[in-house]
C-alpha cells in the first residue's frame, strides 16, 4: 500500500531533522573544549548579569553595550536555573534543531 502524501512530508521533515541533530551533537562533541571558551565575552556578561553586576564586562565590571543582549540574558536564565556548559550546549542544540525544523 504506499503512503499517503502527507505521511512521506512527515517522514522527510522526521529525517531532515534527525540529520540537523547528529550534525550539531557531532559538531558539539568534537567542539566540547570551545563550550568553555568565551572569546566574545557573552558568558562574561551573563554571569555579571546573574551576579546582579548589570549588563557588564572587566574587573571591576563596568557596564557595556559592546553585545546584543539576548543571548547573554537567555545565558544569564541559564546560570540562575544552576546549569553550566553543559545546558548551555543543550540550549544550543535545541535551538539549532528549532532552526532547521
């Protein structure tokens, strides 16, 4: 019996995003060591954001406009529900995977 018309879009969507998640979960596992590097300072102002030092960067913190301020506050979120590298990696995931889907 062959499938239906939309069975075969829910298989193609099903397969494509299954290639975006082992394409981002290989890149991320080969890439783990990058998760702890913060050459943009976005992890920087996410934890002075969690710290209640403001939207800032250095030592002492001196505030900045220097980056968009999404992503340090969805990494700021992040710090607050006690997660680390590894539910930031996670987030990227889920979010690339969205993307494709």
């Amino acid at each position: 019996m062959p499938r239906s018309e939309s069975s075969q879009k829910v298989w193609l969507i099903a397969f494509l995003l299954s290639v975006a998640l082992l394409a981002r979960v290989g890149v991320l596992w080969t890439k783990q060591a990058n998760l702890a590097t913060d050459p943009d300072a976005y992890v920087e102002i996410a934890r002075n954001l969690h710290e209640g030092h403001g939207f800032a960067r250095g030592i002492p913190p001196h505030l900045t406009a220097f980056r968009p301020p999404l992503y340090p506050a969805v990494l700021a979120t992040i710090f607050n529900l006690g997660g680390g590298t590894l539910a930031i990696g996670i987030m990227q995931l889920t979010l690339g995977v969205g993307t494709v889907f």
